[in-house]
C-alpha cells in the first residue's frame, strides 16, 4: 500500500502543492538510488556506509550523489528536480 507523505521544515516557508505526482513503477531488481550530502563533515562517509547497506539489501543499478554547497542553504531546485527525475530514493545524510 501506498501512502504520499508530506514533509515540511519549520523554518522554510511553506509551499503550495499543485498536483501529486504520478506514481512510480518500481523494479524491485533495479533501483536508483540518489544520495544528497548536505556539506558538513564527515556526511560523505556516513552516505557511502549507508550505500554499503543498501547495496547489500537491494539491487542497486544506478547512483547520484550530489552535495549542497552551503550547509546553511536548501538544495538548489534543480539539484532536487535532478535527483528527483534519476532516482527512485534520495537518502540524505547530516554529520558532522
């Protein structure tokens, strides 16, 4: 079953929702996995052990990583569009 969740930060303004997005066909065998580093030390080694995990668990055909520039700044929209269109999971990662 699947459920949509919505995420809001407290401290960012809320946006308006315009339409769902389609549902994604997921091959269980062939998942894409998109990793975003949020810029503080150490995320990139805590995403590649995620990663580890995950690979060990799941067919993991392809991988984006990508990692803000500023700690204190969201993702730029189109990293987020990027990660959204490549990827079937995003997994983010803050450490320090």
């Amino acid at each position: 079953m699947r459920k949509t969740v919505f995420l809001v930060s407290p401290e960012a303004p809320l946006q308006s929702v315009v339409g769902a997005a389609p549902p994604r066909r997921l091959d269980p065998h062939a998942l894409r996995l998109g990793m975003l580093d949020n810029g503080k030390a150490n995320g990139d080694q805590l995403l590649a052990f995620v990663l580890e995990a995950l690979k060990a668990q799941a067919s993991v055909v392809s991988v984006i990583a990508r990692r803000k520039s500023a700690v204190s700044l969201p993702a730029p929209p189109a990293m987020l569009a990027q990660l959204a269109a490549e990827a079937d999971f995003v997994v983010s990662a803050i450490a320090d």
